[in-house]
C-alpha cells in the first residue's frame, strides 16, 4: 500500500511525481505505508552532492579527446566537433594570450589592429588570470593549455560544488529537486565549455542569501555575478518585478537595498580595470554591440533560410543589420518584461521568484541575438525550482544535448562540406528545443494564473519557500522555515 506523498515535512518523489513513481517500480516501487524512512546514511543532501560531482566527473572525462596537444585544432580530423569535445577554456589559453602572460584587459591578445583584447567581463578575465597564473607556474613542459583547462576544471567544479550546496538549501520541504538539479545532463555537458557555471553558482549563492532575508549579501553576490555572466543580474530584475506585484513597502525596501547593493558591487569590480586600462575594459562592450546574430539564435537561422529579395526576406533582414537588430532586441525584450510585469501584476498572488526569474531569462534568450549553448545552464536552476517534473524536464535536456551535437556537426559541416550537420537539420533542432523551453514557459504561466496547479506552492503552505523579503504572509503560520536548510 503506498504511503503518503509527505513524509516527516517532506515531498518523496516517487509518490509526488508519475515518472519517478514509474521509474521506481522498477526496483521495487515507492514506499509503503509503514515504510521506515530517514535511517539511511544516504539523506538527500549527500545524493545530491554525489550526483553532482559525478556529473562533473563526467563533464571533465567527456572533454578528454580535445585534451591532446594537437587534438583540438588544425588538423583534419577536428575532434572538437566530430567528438563534441570543444570547450573556450581550452582554445583561449593560447588564443588571449594567457600562456605569454599577457594581462586582461591591459595588454591586446595580439598585434593585429584594431586592437583586441578579452572579450569577457571583469569576473571571467580576474578567474582566467588566476587559473593562467597556477598554469604558468607549473614545469614547462605542463605550462600549456591542457593544464590550464584542468586547472580551470578544477576550481569551477569547486565554485559549482557551493553553488549546489546554496540550490539545496533553497529546496526546502522538497529536497529531493536538487538531485534533479545535480544530475542534469547539461551539468555535465556544458560544466567546462565556459565558465558559466561561475555566474550561474554566483546566482544561486546569491539567491540563497535572498532567500533568507540578506537582501543586501543578496544584492553583492548577484553584483559579483553579473561583473561575471549577466545571468544573475537577470534575478534582480525577477525581484523587481515580483516586488511590484506584492504591493508591500517592506518587500520594495528590500528590492531598493538588492538592487543598490548589485549596482555597487558591480561598480567596485569594474572602476579599477576601466580606470587603468579604459580600451581594454571597453573591448567587452563594444565586441557585445558588434558581433552578429549567434548561431543558436532564431536571427541567425532566419538570415540563413530567408535572404534578401525573397517573399519572407524581411524576416532575416535585421539579422543582417546589426544596429538594426541591437535595436529590434531591446525593444522585444522591453515588451516582453512588460509582459511578464503585467502577468504578475495581475496574478492571484505573487508569483513565485523562481516562476518569474525562468520567465525572463526565457524572453532574454529568444529574442536575443547571442545564444550560446552554454546558456542552457542559466535556466536549469530555475527550470527546476520553477516546475519540479522529471518528464518535460528530461525531454528539454536531451534536446539540449542535440543542440549541441547541431552546432558541432554545423560548424564541422562549414569547413568539411558533406560531413556535418546540414543548416536545414540544425535549424530542426534549435525549433525543437525552442518549442521545449515554450512548452515549460506555457505551464509555468498556468501555474501563475492558477497557483493551486503549483506543486511547489502545495508543498509548502501555499507561499514562495524562497521569496524571502517579498513573502507578504511572513508574519503569518505555518512557518515555511521549520524545515533547516540543511537538515
């Protein structure tokens, strides 16, 4: 006889969610009634942060064919696409002048005019200086760019292990989510392409903080971060939006200290480099506004199916204008956050943060011009908080998994024609997985406009267990906190 779905102030997955309740049939079924729960060494916290380094483990392992020194360029055979094993921490050791000991931001990558420098913010350039720094004081002979990649494997897996540590803690009554969280594909797809994971552990960290009521410790970190990717600055904009809908003056001062906090943050890591090397600093900002429709983009596969002169021309038109399509960019993303701020204006209840943070992050990336796979993982943390279910869950990974061997194969196909990808094919897949993530914005949209659909919400009295500040019943029971952080 199943138990009951709740068990000592936790939700079990296998009786909370169809797919895991499916899945665990296979090794016996859910618990039962008179199940004894909570005696095994292995609590959720620890599954979590085993699954979680697995998962880098694997990230790591998987990266190995592009790990030989001549494995990664100029040569025919292109191991980084034909083994999907590309990753920037690798190419950019030599390609920015890091294994010359050149300085971020100070010293041009090269002698080429114009000039061109680190095309990272401030927090990428100060973490590629420090792992370049450990890399360059090994022997010659390991001074390369396969140890500055392991180096740099090495202390992002560090960064990604609080990260995990801070989404655990804003699980709350159900736990298990963050082992939904840790085993992610993407985790292990796209822990080591770049150094997003820095940003996105940043954002966690930070909304964590907000989530126990240090708004200003909140505002720094999520500063810190958006000094590094500009995922994190994208949660305070989800703060503001939420704090609107509240209509309460403690959780607008609170949204004002955040915000003040960020800005500040944000400011004190990038006065030194833009005072002391102002075109270097620069270079970052103007490389953003220049460069063209990415191609993960919906511009970019707009330009290439639609060219100038034909009947749907005008689609791939500002694709082809970059101010044009800076400009077109701005102004959907305005109207999309205008969208969103009306949706939770006129909720009937505050929205969730993490419904809301998933929806702008959703609108930023597919009316951007710049979506770099990598990405993914700047909505995985939300995707999961926001809408717990393993089934579309897993779906939209394994398409982000496709993506990437899309872009791989597209790229390998552009400079061996006929042994890659073909546009037609790629562009299926960015629609498929574009129609995924639409899927996961329409029901998170339900669960707004109908918060008694929101599992999240039942589990826990009917609030926001991370809204912190903005959490209007704070003053009223049940206590959402009386389930530890880390118990």
């Amino acid at each position: 006889m199943p138990g009951s779905r709740v068990r000592d102030g936790v939700t079990l997955p296998s009786l909370d969610d169809g797919f895991v309740g499916g899945a665990a049939n296979l090794i016996g079924g859910p618990p039962g009634k008179f199940a004894a729960l909570g005696r095994s060494w292995w609590t959720a916290l620890r599954v979590m942060l085993a699954v979680l380094m697995v998962s880098l483990f694997a990230g790591w392992s998987y990266k190995a064919p592009c790990q030989g020194p001549s494995a990664n360029w100029g040569n025919e055979v292109q191991y980084q696409y034909t083994h999907l094993c590309y990753s920037d921490v690798r190419a950019l050791y030599d390609a920015e002048g890091l294994s010359t000991g050149k300085l971020p931001y100070r010293d041009a990558v090269d002698d080429t005019l114009p000039a061109r420098y680190v095309e990272y913010p401030v927090g990428i350039g100060a973490f590629m200086e420090a792992a370049a720094v450990i890399t360059r004081a090994l022997p010659a002979a390991e001074a390369n760019g396969v140890s500055f990649f392991q180096v740099n494997a090495g202390l992002i897996s560090l960064v990604m292990i609080g990260g995990g540590l801070a989404f655990y803690g804003l699980t709350r009554r159900r736990p298990w989510d963050a082992v939904m969280f840790a085993a992610a594909p993407t985790i292990a797809l796209h822990a080591f392409t770049n150094w997003d994971l820095v940003a996105v552990s940043f954002g966690i960290v930070g909304l964590y903080a907000w989530a126990r009521g240090r708004p200003v410790l909140a505002g720094v970190l999520l500063g810190l971060g958006t000094a590094t990717k500009l995922f994190p600055g994208f949660i305070l904009v989800a703060i503001a939006l939420v704090a609107l809908s509240t209509r309460d003056r403690v959780a607008w001062r609170a949204t004002g200290l955040a915000w003040a906090a960020g800005v500040g943050s944000y400011i004190g890591v990038n006065v030194v480099p833009a005072a002391l090397w102002p075109a270097g600093w620069r270079y970052f900002f103007q490389f953003s506004k220049d460069r063209g429709a990415e191609s993960n983009s919906l511009w970019y596969h707009a330009s290439a199916h639609f060219p100038t002169g034909s009947f749907w021309g005008w689609l791939g038109d500002p694709a082809r204008d970059v101010p044009a399509l800076n400009l077109l960019c701005a102004l959907l993303l305005l109207l999309g956050l205008a969208g969103i701020a009306f949706l939770a204006w006129r909720a009937p209840v505050p929205p969730r943060l993490a419904q809301i943070a998933f929806l702008v992050l959703f609108v930023f990336l597919i009316t951007g011009k710049v979506w770099s796979p990598q990405y993914t993982l700047w909505l995985l943390p939300f995707a999961v908080l926001s809408r717990p279910r393993w089934g579309l869950f897993l779906v939209w990974q394994l398409s982000e998994i496709a993506v990437w061997a899309g872009v791989l194969g597209y790229l390998h196909d552009l400079s061996n024609p006929g042994h890659g990808v073909p546009l037609t094919a790629y562009t299926a897949i960015i629609l498929v997985r574009d129609a995924l993530l639409v899927a996961y914005a329409v029901l998170i949209v339900r669960d707004i406009r109908h918060p008694e659909l929101d599992v999240v919400r039942r589990d826990h009295f009917g609030r926001d267990p991370i809204a912190g500040p903005l959490d209007t019943e704070r003053d009223s029971a049940p206590d959402v906190e009386r389930v530890p952080a880390f118990a």
